[in-house]
C-alpha cells in the first residue's frame, strides 16, 4: 500500500511537469502573438479589445495560468527538504501571486471586452489607484516569489544551474523595465526586451518541466539540505 501510495504521489508530480511544459509553451505563443500583431496598435478599444488577436492571446493566458500553477506545485514538491525554508517562501510568494494574476487575466479576458464595447471611453482615462495597486502586487509578487524560487534552484541543484539563472533573468527584467516605461515613451526597445525576457522566463519553466516530466537527473551530486 506504501509503495502504491508513492507511486501514485511520483506520478502526480510528473504529470505536473508536464502542465508546466504547455502552460509555459502558451504563455510564450501569447507573448509572441502580442509581440507581432498587437504592439503598438492604433485601434480603438473596441477594436483592440473585441480582435482576434486580443481575443487568442487571452485565451492562452487564461489557459497557461492554471497549467503553470500546476507545474510549480510539481517543480517544488520534488525536492521541498532540499530548497529549505527559502524554497517554501519562494513556493507560496509564486503560488499566491499567480493566484492573483490569474484574476487579472480573467479580468483582460472577459471585462475588459465588455467595457470597450458598452463604454468605450473608460479606457481614455487612467486607472484607478486602487486597479494599479493591485496589478503591481499581484504581478510583482508572482515575478518576486519566482526569482528567489530561481535561487533556491540554484542552492538545492535540483534542477540544471542555467535554467535557474534564465528563470530569474527572464523575472528580473520587467521589473526593471516597468519603471523606466512609465518615466516616458515606452519605445520598441521595450517591447523587444519585454517578449525576449517573458520567453527566457517561461522557457525555463518549461525546462524543468521537462526535466520533471521526464525524470532526469541533473546533478551527479547529491543536492544538500537547504537551511
């Protein structure tokens, strides 16, 4: 019965790493759809927020979300002794703020097209502060939590050591970049940066879903205890 139990509890965690893999592989085709036929656009929000486009690209977050949450549970309950107390932080920082994102991406999916059909002109005013708040905290706890979840990787050698440096490169950059957009005109250099670093960010998940999907190992060494 043991054994069974483990079993079952070993293939539980691979099937997450495979939830990993497609939900970073439709978060990397959402930001390349966005990337190549939405940025800079001079639509009107009805137009832009009823598109194609638009339409797809939310489809795929709303989607990837769940799957990336998913694979974080997997990616962390491989070895949860070995990333220590750091890992546990770094888990429940991603974890809780993905949950809150995955709010905000419910809401670019489902409101955000209604109001540019019945009240177009709410989107020529700025945000409520309460409406940024919320979206700096959600996101930048999700990106937060995944930065030192990079560096418990790193620690633990648990997963390889380059995936880990672009998981934290890929979470670092926009929120590097998002002050510096807000202190004038965002530009392509922007845009450029912002899809290069969503792809190393979600590439690296992939990675080590991989690498838990298929249950390779990547060290020689033993990883030691995290404290």
């Amino acid at each position: 019965m043991e054994r069974g139990n483990y079993m079952s509890s070993a293939n539980l965690i691979r099937w997450c790493g495979l939830a990993a893999i497609l939900g970073a592989v439709l978060f990397i085709i959402s930001d390349l759809i966005t990337f190549l036929f939405m940025e800079g656009s001079d639509a009107s929000p009805s137009e832009f927020f009823t598109s194609f486009s638009y339409i797809l690209t939310s489809a795929l977050s709303l989607v990837g979300g769940p799957l990336v949450l998913l694979g974080l549970v997997g990616l962390y309950a491989r070895r949860p002794e070995a990333m220590g107390v750091l890992g546990l932080i770094a888990f429940l920082g991603a974890f809780f703020g993905g949950v809150l994102a995955q709010g905000a991406i419910w809401d670019q999916s489902f409101v955000q097209p209604a109001i540019a059909i019945g009240a177009p002109e709410f989107f020529e005013s700025e945000p409520p502060g309460v409406v940024i708040f919320g979206s700096i905290l959600s996101f930048g706890l999700f990106k937060l939590g995944w930065i030192l979840f990079g560096v418990a990787v790193l620690r633990a050698k648990i997963y390889p050591r380059l995936a880990a440096l672009l998981l934290i490169a890929g979470a670092v950059v926009p929120l590097l970049l998002a002050p510096l957009a807000e202190a004038g005109e965002p530009g392509d250099i922007f845009a450029y940066l912002g899809t290069a670093s969503n792809i190393l960010f979600f590439g690296a998940i992939a990675w080590m879903g991989l690498i838990l999907f298929t249950g390779m190992d990547t060290s020689a060494e033993q990883p030691a205890r995290v404290r």
